[in-house]
C-alpha cells in the first residue's frame, strides 16, 4: 500500500467517525431542546451530517449507487421538517381555538 | 503523475475538512445560542455551505462521472430546500410561542 | 292610636291590607291567582302495552342471570383455555428449538444451495445484474405480490376506519367544504409553493428513476414507490387538498391499485405456468445491464411502485382528512 492510499484510507476513516460524533451532539440538542422547534433543527442537521457519511463511504467503497440515497436522505429531511412544521402548526391553532372556546364558555 | 495524484488529493482533502470545520462551528452555534430563531442561523451554515464544501471534495476525490453528478444534485437539492426548511421552523416558532416579544422584537405592522 | 289619618283613610292605605293579609284576615290573591287542578296522568292502551314491554325488555336483558352466568362461565374456561394454549405452543417451541443446528457449523442449512444457486445462476435466470430484484421479482415473485396486496388490504382497512361520511357535511357552507381539509394550518404559503413547484417533479423523476433501474441498480418497486409518494405529499403539503383532488381521488387510487395488481397476477402466472424454471416463455432476457431487459421484472417493479406510491399518498391523506 503505498502513502496515498494510506492517506485515503486514513482520511476516509477518520471523517466518518468525527461526523458521527457530531450526529450524537445533534441527538443531545434533539433531546434538549426546549421547544420543538429545536429538536426539528437539531434533526434537520442530524440529517445532513448522514447525508456526508453516507456519500463519504460511497466513495470510499467504490459504489457509486450509494450516492442516492444521500438524494433520497435529503428529500425525507425536507419533506419531514416542512410536514412536521405544518402540522405543529395546525395542532396548536386547534387547541388554541379550543381553549378560547372553553373560556368563552365559562 | 504522481504529483498530480498527491495535488488531487491535497486539494480534496482540503475541501473535505473544509466542510467538516463547518459542521463544527455549526455545532458550536447550535449549543452557544440561547433561542431557537438564533440557533437557527447556525444550524443553516451546514445545510448549505458545509455540504456543498464536503461534497466539492469528494467530487475532486472521484473525478467527474455519474455518481459526481448526483453528488452535485445533492447540493443542488439541499440548497433549494434548506432556506424553505427554515422558513417554516421560523413560522412555526413564531406562531407558536406565546412568549416571544420577551426573546426579540417583532413587527406587529402586517399582523 | 296616634294615627295622623282618620279610619277611613287609612283602609284604603296599602299598609293597612298589608295588616291584613299579615293577620289572615284575607289574602289578596285567593282569588286572583290560581294554580289550575292537575289533570289525572292517563295513559292509552298501546302506550301503556309498549312501556310494559320495554322494562320487561330492559330487566329480562339486564338480569338475565342464566345467561349471565353462561357467559362468566364462558369467560373462565377461555381464559383456562388460552394458558394452556399457550403453554403448550411455548413447549413445542422451545421442543424446536433443541432440533435447531448447533450455531457456526459449516454444514448448516444457512449455507446450503440455495443461496450458492442465487448467485452464480441468478443473472442467467432472470437477466437481472441487481440479484435482490431477480429474486424478489423472479424466484420469489408470489411473496412479492403478497406483499403488494397486504399494502392494499391495509389501505382498505385504514379507509374503512378512518374514512368521514360523506353524508355529515352536506349542510356545510361551500366556504367551510374548502377550509375543511385544513381549517387550522397556515394555507397557501407562497414561498414552499415556488420551492415546491421545482422539487416536486425533481422528486417524482428521480423515483421513476429508481423503479426504472430497479433491475440495474439497488432499488425497485418499493423504494421508488416510497419516493414518488413522498413527492405526492410533498405537492400536496403546499398546495392543498383541492389541487390534488383534481387528478387523485379514491377512484384513481382504486383503479390504479386494481390495475397494477391485476396485472402482476395475470403477467407472473403466465411466466409461472408457461416457463416455470427450464421452459421457454417465449418472453426475451436481452442484455444484462440494459434498461429494456430482465423480462417480466421491470413491468413487475412498475406495478410494485405504482401500488406503493399510491398506498403511501393515501395514508397520509386518510389520516390528515379522513378521505381523498
């Protein structure tokens, strides 16, 4: 094996695993966060750091087909933060306009 | 060629670790912030610049081929959707915190 | 007396009926308010007859006792039953279990030919260079479609508990029918809109991709039905119930779903009774690798996206608005 090869290997190695120690400082803030929003930003950007990892071993395992799930990974990302956003939203005018309902009442 | 290998892979390497101190001062961001609509301008800087420096690495470690046009679609993508991403965590956060005015100001002028 | 009016002055004072009405002299009201006498309660005979028949109704189902204690008896011996049921299925279990080769021996069944056949016979077969498509669509293509019809089955159970009737909202206001789907969300958010308007095609391109190469690369049916399904709600998430609604009601999920898995059962029983292993189906291999290749699989993998891409779309809608 020569120097170059090592170089790759090594940096290929090293990279992954700073990457998922930072995914696990993500987790904490995830599971820190005070409002909700927090965690959907922590989750966000647990997200992107999968997304590097996984197009890291595509290249490092020569498979180029792994790079699509890097495209599915972020389609589910985005499509999970705007949907939870969404329906956060909706749940909390509901149960606003339900305690205003309740007060109105009494 | 040898020097054009080393070259290659010095430049990529570069660009790699480029983006990985990226993640880490989004990291940090992330934890020194106090509120959500700040910790949120960090939390973008890896959604666009981070990835897009990773990703022009490994584009410089594989050369150009179909998976380096996916990997570009990948940035491509990520940079259409991260500011859409934001918006709606910021108008969520917005709408439902009852306690904002006490975290900053907001304009009351169109609502 | 030390009145300042004279006698008669006084009895045409209000204190002096007052005096009276105090002393019981008389009541003012005896004769002008009056409480009318109740009339008797009556009841006709057949509502009397109906009224008896419905407590002995009542009391013959609520102190049934013979019943009752057939159905606590009933109750007893079930649950007797089920321990012993269980017991026994735990015995003949764990009985298995000791019949179950010793972990790590090279002779074991997990190493047997089958897998050894999979491999090395697998793209001559099936024609497909991705093994887990020959397999899944070729060898085992029965289970496949088992698969596709619990997906469908779940759909129909789902509709069955979820769906709202149409017939409690036709008194709804045409304003109220269009903020009904979703009366408390922020709506038309112009800038997830304009995002929406490039990515939803990008997605839904990328899963055609994907069902496409399903023979060529890692991927096929499911997963590119699960893109395409993220890319319907993703439209659906920016614009509403009433866009989607033009081109995707329950009729095209039900004729899509009806389609699509016809024809897998119709296309895999051809290939199943005409060409089982070594018999000539008559339908072309062509070239490993290319996309017009592999036979029956791609077909298969369009009809596998197709009902996955359509059940994930009809989740999200039936437990969002109970019904599409």
């Amino acid at each position: 094996m020569t120097l170059l090869e090592t170089g790759y290997q090594g940096l290929f190695t090293v990279v992954p695993i700073i990457l998922a120690f930072m995914v696990i400082l993500c987790l904490v803030r995830a599971i820190k966060g005070p409002r909700i929003a927090d965690r959907i930003v922590a989750v966000n950007m647990m997200g992107t750091m999968t997304m590097v990892i996984i197009a890291i071993l595509a290249i490092k395992m020569e498979e180029g087909y792994l790079v699509d799930i890097c495209i599915i990974y972020a389609m589910i990302s985005f499509l999970a933060v705007t949907l939870l956003a969404k329906v956060y939203m909706g749940v909390y005018a509901e149960k606003k306009k339900k305690e205003e309902k309740e007060n109105g009442h009494t | 060629m040898a020097i054009l290998e080393w070259i290659r892979f010095l430049v990529g390497a570069a660009f790699l670790l480029g983006g990985l101190t990226v993640f880490g001062i989004e990291l940090f961001g992330v934890f020194h912030y106090k509120y959500v609509l700040n910790r949120m301008h960090a939390a973008a800087l890896g959604d666009t610049l981070g990835i897009a420096l990773c990703m022009l690495g490994l584009v410089i470690f594989s050369g150009f081929n179909f998976t380096s046009v996916k990997m570009i679609l990948v940035v491509v993508f990520l940079w259409f959707a991260s500011p859409v991403a934001s918006h709606m965590v910021a108008r969520f956060e917005v709408s439902t915190n009852e306690e904002i005015e006490k975290e900053c100001e907001i304009d009351k002028g169109e609502e | 007396m030390s009145r300042l009016l004279s006698e008669e002055e006084y009895r045409k004072t209000k204190a002096y009926r007052m005096k009276r009405w105090y002393h019981g002299d008389k009541d003012p009201y005896i004769s002008k308010v009056e409480m009318k006498p109740q009339k008797p309660f009556k009841e006709d005979v057949e509502l009397q007859r109906k009224r008896l028949h419905d407590e002995l109704i009542l009391n013959q189902r609520i102190y049934d006792v013979e019943h009752n204690n057939k159905i606590l008896a009933f109750r007893k011996f079930y649950r007797f039953i089920s321990v012993i049921f269980v017991a026994a299925l735990m015995a003949i279990l764990l009985y298995m279990v000791s019949y179950l080769p010793p972990t790590g021996d090279a002779t074991n069944p997990d190493n047997n030919e089958v897998a050894a056949k999979y491999i090395e016979d697998g793209m001559a077969d099936t024609g497909a260079v991705n093994i887990v498509t020959g397999m899944i669509l070729d060898y085992r293509a029965f289970d496949t479609l088992g698969e596709s019809n619990v997906l469908f089955i779940a759909t129909c159970a789902v509709l069955i508990l979820l769906r709202l009737d149409k017939n409690e909202k036709t008194d709804t206001t045409k304003e109220e029918e269009e903020e009904n789907d979703r009366l408390y969300e922020p709506k038309n958010d112009i800038i997830l809109q304009k995002v929406a308007f490039f990515l939803v095609p990008l997605i839904i391109i990328f899963g055609i991709y994907v069902i496409l190469n399903g023979h060529i690369s890692p991927g096929g049916g499911f997963s590119g039905g699960a893109i395409i399904g993220a890319g319907l709600i993703l439209y659906l998430n920016a614009f509403g119930f009433q866009k989607t609604e033009r081109f995707f009601t329950q009729k095209t999920y039900k004729w899509i779903c009806f389609v699509a898995l016809s024809f897998y059962c119709l296309a895999k029983t051809y290939s199943f009774y005409c060409g089982a292993h070594h018999l000539e189906t008559g339908i072309p291999l062509g070239t490993p690798g290319d996309i017009i290749s592999a036979g029956l699989i791609l077909p298969l993998n369009i009809c596998v996206g197709l009902v996955v891409a359509c059940t994930m779309y009809a989740f999200y809608a039936m437990f969002r608005k109970g019904g599409f």
